[in-house]
C-alpha cells in the first residue's frame, strides 16, 4: 500500500518515512505476536530511536562533563568582569574565555553539533506521531475500508458537502481518500458518533471499524486516538507528560547549579526546567493522546539513559579525560595545520581540586536550599 498521507517536506519528509518505517515494522512485529496497540508501538519505538542517537547523546554528556570542569574558571572569569561594560574589558574576557575553552581542548559551541544533527530527527518524529496512519499500513486500511468502495463513505450524495459543513477543513479537506483520511484521524469519539448519525446506511461499517481503532489506541483504558478529558483516566497523560519532563531536566541539570546566584543562564535554565514541563502539561491537553504519550516515554528514556551516562562518566579519571579531549582537539588542529594547545601543568595537576572545589559547591548550595 502506498501511503500517500505522508509527510513530504523536502528535508524532514525522508527522516520522517525511514522512523514510520521503523514504526510500522515494530507494530508489524508486536501483530504476529497477536498484540496490535499503538501504545505498545510508541514505547518500543522510542526506546529503539534513543539508542540510536546514544552517539550523538554521550558526546553531548562528554560536552557537559567538560563544562561542568571549566564551570568554576568560567564563573571566577564572569565575576571578575562583573559590572565591566568598556570594549576594552569586554575584549579581553572574551579572550581569557576563549584561553579556557582551549586549555580543556574545547570550545563554546562545542554542544552544538550533536543538537543540531538532532532536531531534525526530533521533528520528523514529531510528524510521525501527529499521523500514525500515515505510517502503519493496518490503522490506515481501517479508514479505507470506511471510505472506499460503493457502499463506502465517499460513495454517498453530497459527502464533501455535508463533512464540510459538520467538520470543517481545520485538518484537511475531504476531496480525496487521503485528505479525509488526515481529517479523521482527529475526530474524537463524539464525531464518531456523529458521522454515524450523518451517514445512516454506512453506521454499521463504522461502528465495525471504529471499533477496531479504539482497540488499537487503547492503552490501559485510555483512547491515544483523542485529546485527552479533564475528567477522565486521560487527564493521566497530560500530568504524567509534566511529571516525567520535569524529572528528566532536573536529572540532566542537577549538577548544575552551582553559584546559582552568580550566574544569570543558570537562573533562566532553573526557571525553564519550572516552566517548560508545565507548558508541556498544557500543550499535550490539546493534542491526541498517543503525542503525549510519547512525550512521556521519551522523558523517562532520558532520564534512565541520563542517570546511567552519570554513573560512567563520574567513574572517569577527570585528569585523563581532559588531556584526551586535548590531544583530539590537537589532531584536528594538526590537520589544519595550526600548532598545538597545551595544557599548562598547573591546570593539569588542579583538574581534580577544581572538580572537588565544584562537588563542594554544589554541597553547598544544597545544604542552603535545605
């Protein structure tokens, strides 16, 4: 089957379809096994879609390990340029920043290359996620069987019509089997139950079909196919999407916040790990269940991959993994053919004091906080 309901843009469209393909596969794989559910298929798939990007993960906690080093230098350096505006301080901090970046073997954007090869991943399985049938061949076949053949819904008088006028055109037009499809597959149980009522010789092939839709998007009792309802079971998705979102920033940013009240971009980080989660809470109130649910399973694969990055990273010789972040920033210097950095033997042999120095502060802070 060609499913022409696929998200096409000329970048994420093919990143899109290689994750519906691996979507669809691992719902294919779970039915030979007699267990059809897209809930089941969304946890799967992004478990399987983090260790794929737990490359672009470890070197992203290789960046933030390195930061969390430099942290103290990087705070001395601000709070000796704190309230200094002139050209002439600003310039030389920038330059006493850059000497510390390139002391670690190491620069300011060093992180940024890893979410830049990430957003686009991230975004095309957003698209996946916003229409699954697009992507899974059984869930797409059910709208067919509703829409297609003489007795189908398409085949009745004035159909365009009369889905206008009831649904409007807020998630497509119903001029073909595929926009319609796109359409239906946001109505809620409600509108079901409508068009049964709009299209009376076609109820029972809808009642019929319906029916197998909710039975794949039923996980534990909640329909992923719909928003989610304030009061009912549902309204578990949008709180557990905030739960796990705040649990997971706040394992990533955890030993972070050190000098809090010196530093402004770790006060703005704290308030957007307050904020983001609730938001998030919000948004997936409005957005079928099977998004949030996705949100979620995707918060606690973070915060799992998280806290067992943490337990090998904190095993690490800080000492070694620094002068091996400097040799592989020299070899890309040689390359180019620029002259090697060097860390001073000052800095080498205070790599360890500079990190306690950090645990102590971060102690600190926490026995405040108490």
């Amino acid at each position: 089957m060609v499913l022409l309901t696929q998200y096409n843009g000329s970048i994420l469209g093919p990143i899109a379809k290689v994750l519906g393909w691996i979507f669809n596969g691992i719902f294919e794989l779970t039915a030979n096994f007699g267990i059809l559910n897209i809930g089941l298929t969304i946890i799967l798939f992004t478990v399987i879609i983090k260790l794929i990007m737990l490359p672009l993960t470890i070197k992203q906690m290789k960046f933030s390990k390195m930061s969390s080093i430099m942290n103290p230098e990087l705070t001395a350096l601000q709070k000796k340029y704190k309230g200094k505006t002139d050209q002439d301080s600003m310039l030389k901090m920038q330059e006493e920043q850059k000497a510390i970046y390139e002391k670690y073997g190491t620069s300011p954007t060093g992180g940024c290359l890893q979410l830049i090869l990430q957003m686009p991943i991230l975004f095309a399985l957003y698209r996946v996620m916003q229409n699954i049938p697009a992507y899974v061949g059984t869930v797409k076949s059910i709208f067919i069987n509703m829409l297609s053949g003489e007795s189908g819904l398409m085949a009745q008088n004035n159909f365009v019509t009369i889905m206008t006028d009831n649904f409007g055109t807020l998630h497509g037009d119903y001029s073909t089997v595929d926009k319609t499809i796109d359409a239906m597959n946001y109505f809620s149980a409600a509108q079901w139950q409508q068009l049964e009522e709009l299209f009376p010789s076609c109820a029972a092939v809808i009642s019929e079909n319906v029916d197998k839709l909710f039975g794949m998007y039923n996980f534990f009792g909640i329909n992923l196919s719909v928003n989610p309802e304030l009061m009912s079971i549902s309204v578990l998705i949008p709180v557990l999407t905030a739960l796990t979102q705040w649990i997971s920033m706040k394992t990533v940013s955890g030993k972070n916040t050190a000098n809090m009240e010196d530093n402004p971009a770790m006060k703005s980080m704290q308030t957007m790990n307050t904020i983001m989660p609730i938001m998030t809470g919000f948004i997936a109130l409005s957005l079928p269940s099977a998004l949030g649910l996705y949100w979620i399973a995707t918060a606690v694969c973070q915060t799992v991959q998280q806290l067992l990055l943490n337990v090998y990273f904190n095993k690490i010789d800080i000492d070694e993994f620094v002068q091996k972040n400097v040799e592989k920033a020299n070899n890309k210097r040689k390359k180019k053919g620029l002259p090697p950095n060097t860390i001073s033997a000052k800095a080498n042999t205070n790599t360890k004091k500079i990190q306690q120095n950090f645990v102590n502060s971060l102690e600190e802070t926490r026995k405040k906080n108490l």
